[in-house]
C-alpha cells in the first residue's frame, strides 16, 4: 500500500509509511509500518498499540499516537 502519513506528537513532526499488503479493516490487529527507516509492526492489543519489539530510540507513547492516527485515518 505504501500510504505515508504524518502526526505531530510533542512538538516534533514525525514521518511514517503504512506499509501493508492487506486492506486495513476493523479486524486488522497488525499494521507494519516505516518510521525513521526501521519497519515496525504494531500490534494492537487490549491496551492500546504496541511494537512487537522494543526498538532502541521509539518511545511507546509515539507508538501509541501513531496507532491512532492510523485508526483515526482509516476509521478503525
């Protein structure tokens, strides 16, 4: 899909890329993402989205944000 986004979170512009093969729909619980050069998987669980890994440099509250634009953008 390669859809790139944008989310102001604390005063600093963050640049991400949706890069999922799949429609997302309501029952998407994994979406695979490009932020600073690094694929990332967030998984959306009971609390929210995470990575599946921690990643040195990505805060989980950025993570957090983006899941949410994403929902926000794709009306999840």
């Amino acid at each position: 899909m390669g859809m790139p986004l944008r989310i102001t979170f604390r005063d600093r512009d963050y640049s991400f890329q949706v890069v999922n093969e799949e429609p997302i729909t309501r029952d998407t619980t994994e979406i695979p993402i490009i932020l600073n050069g690094e694929t990332l998987k967030l998984i959306k669980g009971s609390n929210g989205w995470n990575t599946k890994e921690a990643v040195a440099g990505i805060d989980a509250e950025i993570v957090e944000a983006i899941g949410r634009a994403i929902e926000l953008r794709f009306r999840l």
